[in-house]
C-alpha cells in the first residue's frame, strides 16, 4: 500500500511554513496520541502517519528532498521517517514530545544544557475505593504507594560518594553523536551516556548508579466533600523520582465508589427505592429513611400514590464539589400486593372487590372499556 503525500496527512498547502506544520501536527497528535486512545490500532497507525509526516517535513534538508523526490528520496537507505527508525533514533522526536506532550501528564521531559539528560520519573496511577458516606462527608485518607525514591547514599546522582565523573569517551562529552544516514547526517543521543556527557568514575553502590531505589511510601491524601466516582486526584512530584536526580513524575488517584445498600447516585442527586404496603398507598401515611449526614427525613405518601411515584426530599442528596450546593433526594414508591392472607382478610377484599367502580380504579377501568370497544368494532 503506498503511502499518503506528507502534506496531506497533515493536511498543509505545500508551501506552508514551520508555524502551520507545527500548528497542524499538534492539534493532530493531540487526538490521534495512544495515550488519549488506549487500544485503539487505528489511532495508533494515525499518530504514527502524521508523527512521520511530520519528522520529514520540519527538517529544511529532508523536506527539500521529499519535494524533489518524494517518498523515493527515503528508500534503499536513503532516510526514513520515525516510523522506521530503531530505538536508538527515538531522540530525534524528544523536541517535539517535550514541547506538545510535555504537561500531558504533568510535564516533565528531558532537560539540561550540553547534552545533559536528567530523566523525570514516571508518574504513577492509584486506584482509591471510598464509600458513599466518606463522598458525602470528605476525609483525610493514608495510603502506601510503592515507588522509586531518590538514593539518600548518593543524593540521586548515582555516583559513588567521594567520586566524580569524566567525559564520555564516545561523544567526547557532547552526549550527542553523528553518523551518516543516506542524504543526511542523522544526530542522535549517545547510546553509551544516554544523552548525558559524562560518565561516573564509580557507580554508587546502594542504587547501582541508578540514583533511585525501591520503597514504600505512606502518604495523605484530603478526599473532597462531594467527589464523584472517575474523578482523578493529581498529587504534583509525588510519583517516581526521575533517574540520577531528575524531577519526580507525579502521583494520579483515581477514585471510584462502592456500591450503596440503599442510595443510588446520580450527580448531586440521591434515589431510593421504598416498598409501601397497598393500604398505605391508598389510604395515605408516611415513614422515615436515613439519610447521609446521619439523620433520618419524614416521607408523605399522598392518598391514592400509584406505584412508581417519587417524592422528592430537597436538600437531602450529596454535597456538590467545591460548591455550597447540595442536591436532593428522591424517594420512589414501590406498591406492595399483600401476599399470605389470612381468610379474614380476604373476604375483606373480596368484599371490596365488589365495591369496585371506575371512580377507584379510572386508570384499569378506562383501559379495559377501551379495550372491550376495540373487540367489539
């Protein structure tokens, strides 16, 4: 299958200029990016479509002899696209990570001056279970993230105390080198150094020169009145310490709730299914629930509740987040038929029975003479 013209994929005039190449690879990479669509073959085949089309045409030598020769000037050797680069190429797209995806998950990236690379650690991702009733009320809650923690021996920077570093022979201390790749001479990070220019006369020996080590942390985290289930907690430099001292990556807590024996939520909205016995649907009364805050609410059941209603108790729900609102409650009536009845009380009902007119029952009167017309026509 031949590949689609560069400026196509990214949906440019071929004259267009770096800003408009990068405008439209951004607002590309944005939505086709893996992360944003996790599983998803085609988006993965998209992002690395336009990630190539991209790579090719920001570089004025590459773009030039793609102009000239299209995807030609890229075969037998001659060049290829981040698509077909090896893993030690993948340096050559950091730029463009860092600059768009840079505060994706809360920024970070490779930093530093002269060729120096200080990686920032992962982030990490947690999944809280809370109840219904710590939602409503908000808490403090501790848990224990295992993570890397920088090496307190070397102070993260990997090195043995009491030694130094030197010069990495192979990049002479750039932690970039050169090699010649068809048109082009391609720069990438040095694979002895990974990028960082020097190398340490004695790797430390509590973290194997990694600056970082395993631990379990017990941290504390403030759960809001009123968060939802989904809602995403970022905790900023809490997630793994970056590799010989670069910055953490942070902490994400994803929260969800248990499910309620009685309340079911809806937003700020809670709903509640009550059985009523028929007489107190059709005679009228009233009953208590508990609510959240610990109390209990009065509920009126009108004379004549038919099976399904709902009687609304305002301000009875959960709080809304970071707001003083609070939603309601929403008691719907579940009509009991008496079962087991004792010989009294069914000649009771039998004897109602026959008092019976459309005035008591209008909605099955109406029905059934609605129907009885219908076999008759």
């Amino acid at each position: 299958m031949s590949k689609r013209d560069f400026y196509e994929v990214l949906g440019v005039e071929k004259g267009a200029d770096d800003a408009a190449l990068k405008s439209a690879y951004r607002k590309l990479a944005m939505t086709h990016h893996p992360d944003r669509n996790p599983g998803d073959d085609a988006a993965e085949a998209k992002f690395k479509e336009i990630s190539e089309a991209y790579d090719t045409l920001k570089d004025g030598q590459k773009r030039a002899a793609y102009d000239r020769f299209g995807h030609a000037a890229f075969e037998n050797g001659g060049g290829r696209g981040p698509a077909g680069f090896g893993p030690e190429f993948s340096s050559s797209m950091s730029d463009i990570f860092d600059d768009i995806f840079g505060d994706f998950m809360g920024g970070g990236g490779r930093r530093g001056g002269g060729g120096a690379a200080k990686l920032r650690g992962n982030d990490l991702r947690y999944n809280l279970e809370i109840s219904l009733e710590e939602s409503f009320e908000g808490r403090t809650v501790e848990i224990d993230v295992p993570t890397l923690v920088g090496c307190t021996t070397c102070d993260g920077s990997g090195a043995k105390p009491g030694t130094g570093t030197h010069a990495c022979r192979q990049c002479n201390g750039h932690g970039k080198v050169r090699a010649a790749q068809g048109f082009f001479t391609i720069e990438r990070t040095c694979p002895v150094c990974q990028g960082r220019g020097q190398m340490m006369d004695q790797p430390c020996t509590d973290c194997g020169g990694q600056g970082r080590r395993q631990e379990n942390r017990t941290l504390s985290v403030d759960i809001p009145k009123g968060i939802e289930d989904g809602t995403r907690i970022r905790l900023a430099n809490e997630g793994e310490a970056g590799l010989r001292g670069g910055p953490p990556g942070d902490l994400y807590i994803f929260i969800s709730l248990r499910p309620h024996g009685l309340f079911q939520r809806d937003g700020a909205d809670l709903f509640a299914r009550v059985p009523i016995a028929m007489t107190t649907a059709a005679l009228g009364g009233e009953f208590e629930v508990p609510t959240l805050d610990g109390a209990r609410a009065k509920v009126k059941v009108a004379a004549g509740t038919q099976p399904g209603q709902r009687v609304r108790l305002k301000g009875k729900g959960m709080p809304v987040l970071r707001s003083k609102d609070v939603g309601d409650l929403y008691v719907q009536l579940d009509i009991e038929t008496p079962q087991a009845l004792s010989r009294k009380q069914r000649e009771l009902l039998e004897e109602f029975a026959k008092l019976e007119t459309e005035e008591t029952n209008p909605t099955s009167g109406g029905f059934f003479d609605k129907l009885k017309k219908m076999f008759e026509a």
